[in-house]
C-alpha cells in the first residue's frame, strides 16, 4: 500500500501496514453495505480529494481488499470489497463499538450520511440479549432503508427492505441521531411523533433490548 512500514514482525503491525493509513478503513466501512461508484464514495467521504481517494482505491485494489465491478442496472463500473476485504468487517465493527463510548453528541463540523447507519446498529449489537431471536428488524432513516436479520445472537445489516419484517422503525435523521447521542429517549421520539414503531410489542421490546437503545 504505501511505502511506509512499521518494520515489525508482529500482526498488528503487518496489518496497519496495509490499512492504517489515513481514510481507508472509512472506504472500506463504506463498501460493506455493497458496491459503491466512485462519486458515491466521494460524497459519503467529505473532505478526502478526489486525488487520495483515486490512490486510496488503487492501493486497495492492489492489495486485493477491492475490486471493480460492473453493475448490471445501470451498467456502471463501481468499487466492492473482495473476500478479504470483507473479513475486516468484524474489526471494523468492533472499533466502531469501542469508539462509541467516545462519541458524545455532533460536533458543529461533523459530517454524517444516513448510509453509516448500519454499521453503528451492528456495533450496539447485544449478542448476549439476543438468545432465540429469529427476527427482522427494518429502519427508514429520511427516506434510507435498510435492514437487521437477527438470528442464533448474530447480526446481518442488509440495505433495502426485507419483505416482512417484524418490527418497522421509521424516523427521520436529526431524531436517529439524537436517539444514537442518548440525548432522546425511544420512549419520548414515539411521545412526540418522531418515530412511528410497528410490531407487536412484545417483538418491538425485544428489538429494543438487543441493541440497548
């Protein structure tokens, strides 16, 4: 990736060799939901140049954490992650939980894209809380979908709709956030009329518990 090196034969540091340098984990969080064009990636990453992200994608590409694909409708070329690539996922994951408790509330300059949802839903993941559901959770977040399948304490994000899902959240961004911030309650965004839950309320308890919202 780039030439600079640790020069320590030790795992970690093999591997911040490869993705340590500045804005590529953010790429590859952005590819786990699926092939990305170019564009996208660079207005879901204010701030990166269109110069780094270019060699940010050839350096991945090189290693065989990203490839290009040919989307089939519209037919496009766009960016996925590999095999390898996709086995970041649960470090990803399980910085993105650690860095929660860091998180406070939005600073004035802080970007945000709805389409970061579904990694932070999977690191507030409560696998332990989640013994014998078998369930589908949907979110629309202003207007963007996606999806939880929850089964055997583990967790699938997914975007777009599931085909029945057993409980629907629907909100709008400025409320996810406050919810995510802790600085709203589910209980006070239902009071108020920004957010409309749907489900049985024994299905929406538990979907509630398993991500300790």
């Amino acid at each position: 990736m780039s030439k600079r090196s640790y020069r320590q034969y030790c795992s970690l540091a093999r591997a911040l060799d490869l993705v340590g340098e500045r804005w590529t984990l953010l790429i590859i969080r952005e590819l786990l939901s699926g092939p990305r064009r170019y564009q996208e990636l660079l207005d879901n990453l204010p701030g990166i140049g269109t110069n780094l992200l270019a060699a940010r994608l050839r350096e991945l590409q090189t290693l065989s954490i990203v490839r290009k694909v040919l989307l089939s409708a519209p037919r496009i070329r766009a960016y996925e992650l590999t095999e390898m690539g996709r086995a970041l996922e649960p470090a990803l994951v399980e910085l993105a939980r650690w860095g929660v408790t860091a998180l406070g509330h939005p600073r004035p300059n802080d970007h945000w894209s709805a389409q970061w949802n579904p990694l932070a839903l999977t690191a507030r993941f409560q696998a332990d809380k989640a013994a014998g559901i078998d369930a589908i959770y949907q979110y629309d977040v202003g207007g963007h979908v996606f999806h939880a399948c929850i089964h055997n304490q583990s967790i699938e994000t997914r975007s777009g709709s599931a085909p029945s899902p057993d409980v629907q959240f629907v909100t709008d961004e400025e409320t996810f956030l406050d919810l995510a911030s802790e600085s709203l309650s589910v209980g006070q965004a239902v009071e108020r009329g920004r957010l409309s839950l749907e489900g049985t309320p024994e299905a929406i308890r538990r979907s509630l518990e398993v991500f300790a919202v």
